[in-house]
C-alpha cells in the first residue's frame, strides 16, 4: 500500500489554481476549478479531489476542452435558462450556471438552469452548497458517460449520474445529500488504484460481467452497480431526463469517456435547481422545524457497536473541519504526480519546493 504526504489546503490549492493558469486557463477560472477539488478533498471526497487534474489536463492539452469557456445562453425565461458550455471545464460552466440560477431565483419561488456540453464538474455537493448558502434548497444533477447496464442488461446504457440535494438549517450545518446513482462513483474505483487498494465484491464487474475486486479490471472495460438494482437505475433515467433530455444535450454514447476517450469532448450535461424556502413558509419557523427533526432523528437509541447518528453530510462536515487544520493526506502516486505537473508547466521554485516538502506520513 501507498504513503501519503499531508498537504495544507492553501498550498494544495495553489499548486493546482498554478498548474492549470499555465495551461492557458484564466486565473479566474484555474481558481474556481482548484477550489472545488480542493473542496472535496477536505471534505474526505477524494474521489472528486485533485485525483481527477491530470484528466483535465490531458484534456486541456489535447484541445477538447477550450481554456477559457465561451458558455452561452440557449434559451431564458424569467425563471429558467438552458445553456450550452462550449465543451468549458465543468466547474467554470456550472459556476456560469449558479450565477444565472441564483439571479434568476431573486424574483422567482423556484428557478432551474440546465446546461449542455459541459465536461465533469467535481463533486455534485459544491453546487448544490451555494444554492443553499442563499437560505434556497439546492439541486445539482449531472449525467455523465454509459457506466452500468440496465437491470438485466449486459451492456453498459446509463451513467451513474450523481444528485445532490442540499439543504440549509439555520445557525447548524446544512443537510447535504451526494450520492452517485451506482452503489459507489467511479472516482473511488480510481482513488483505490491510486492507493494500490482492492475493491469490495459487490461494488463493481470486469469486462465479462464477472464480479471483481480489481480496481484496474473495472477501469478497463467493466461496469458499476446500480445502488439498490432498479432503484438507482431509475434514479439515473431522471438525471438524464432533467439535464441532458431538457437541454437538448449528448444521451447515452454520445457521450464520450472522460478518461477513455481524450481526443473528444466529454459532452456531458448538468441540471441545477433552487427553491426559495421563504415562497412557502417564513424561514425562521422552516428552521426551527429542521432543528426538532434533527433532534428527533438524533435521539435515535443506538445499535450495538454504533458510532452514532449522523445526518447526510454530516461526516463530510467534520472530516473538512479537521482537514482545514491538520492538512490534507494525498497517496503518493498523486502527490507525485502533481509535483511533476507543476514542473513540467514550470511553476514557482518556491511554491513547488513548498509543495514538495508536504510531510511524509
């Protein structure tokens, strides 16, 4: 098994913000697009962390995706708007997308942008986060490439398009669900072979259909389990309905791999929502009615051998908690690997040598 080296955010998000400027990517944009992976690594969803740089690089380097994104507007009405995101990283596209959704959602109980030709736009719970920062319940959709046959299917015919649902709480932290319509996303099938690691039986098969503990078999030609068999399966047909159906985008294998298929653009397409807690009741009352579910959900008597009741997010909250402080732990393999992006796109000596003395644990 792999080390890890313990990076401190500021540094991490530096160094990645650095690498993509110098792939021609504003520094407006390079920053948005480090501070979400960074996000997902202090929140322990490394799976969307930093990992996925390279590919965007390959990517960037190869052409398909643009440096700096053209994001148009297809269609708008006073509550909603379909955008088309020139094939733009996903996070400068979705982050086009919050800001005409939370604009639009000013005048407007419930407003929805819907986005197409976009490229993989981090962990789904950042998105959804901001809506919720504006006292709105956010949604934030994505499909993404065919990974998992349809229950009784040999072939793979649906993304395991995540969904997030975020929901603000008042003075506690907010509710967030962030789920991949599969029993696990790809990216902890990446984050294991970046450790070295096996899989679980049961997360994932090869090629031949053939259940698999091999992270490398599953990367090369096998496919995902849907979460809970039809039910993760319908779950994804939504997704693909509300992002890439309702805004007229790339469906099924018109879709092109993100990690298989660099030479073409990624085509993928997003969906974002928001709901104005104050179009339905006064927001103080919504909060006050959080907080006694909370409670009520907390109070639950405990197993034997619980650790305790935790809301959805509520571990992700503590892990970033801790993270900001005591640092992130990289694998070796992307540790090393961003030390070697940073050279080869000729960085900062200070910042890589900052970078490089991150503390081996």
């Amino acid at each position: 098994m792999n080390g890890f080296h313990n990076v401190q955010p500021i540094t991490l998000e530096k160094v990645v913000a650095g690498i993509l400027e110098k792939n021609n990517v504003p520094t407006e944009d390079a920053h948005e697009t480090a501070t979400s992976l960074v996000d997902a690594d202090l929140r322990g969803v490394s799976s969307h962390g930093v990992m996925r740089l390279p590919i965007y690089l390959s990517r960037l380097q190869n052409g398909v995706i643009p440096g700096a994104a053209d994001v148009q507007i297809i269609k708008e009405t006073e509550s909603t708007a379909v955008l088309d995101g020139k094939d733009g990283l996903g996070q400068v596209v979705s982050k086009k997308a919050i800001d005409i959704l939370l604009e639009k959602a000013e005048k407007n109980a419930i407003s929805a942008v819907t986005v197409r030709n976009s490229n993989h736009f981090g962990a789904a719970a950042y998105w959804a986060s901001k809506i919720q920062e504006k006292n709105m319940i956010g949604f934030s959709f994505s499909n993404v490439e065919p990974l998992m046959p349809p229950p009784g299917g040999a072939a793979a015919r649906i993304g395991n398009n995540p969904i997030s649902i975020v929901v603000p709480t008042g003075d506690a932290k907010p509710i967030v669900v962030d789920m991949a319509t599969s029993t696990v996303p790809l990216g902890k099938i990446l984050n294991a072979k970046s450790k070295g690691e096996s899989i679980p039986e049961g997360w994932a098969v090869d090629s031949t259909g053939k259940p698999t503990t091999d992270p490398e078999k599953v990367v090369n030609g096998g496919f995902l389990f849907p979460v809970g068999g039809p039910k993760g399966y319908s779950l994804a047909i939504i997704v693909d309905v509300l992002s890439a159906l309702l805004s007229g985008g790339a469906i099924g294998n018109e879709i092109n791999s993100m990690y298989n298929d660099v030479e073409n653009p990624n085509c993928v397409s997003h969906f974002f929502m928001a709901i104005r807690i104050d179009a339905f009741i006064e927001p103080a009352f919504f909060y006050q009615a959080v907080q006694r579910y909370i409670s009520f959900i907390k109070d639950t008597p405990l197993a034997e051998g619980s650790r305790g009741i935790f809301m959805p997010g509520e571990i992700e909250h503590l892990n970033k908690e801790k993270n900001e402080t005591a640092g992130i732990n990289l694998p070796d393999s992307v540790f090393d690997q961003l030390v070697q992006l940073a050279k080869e796109a000729d960085m900062d000596v200070d910042l890589i040598s900052k970078f490089e003395q991150s503390q081996f644990v």
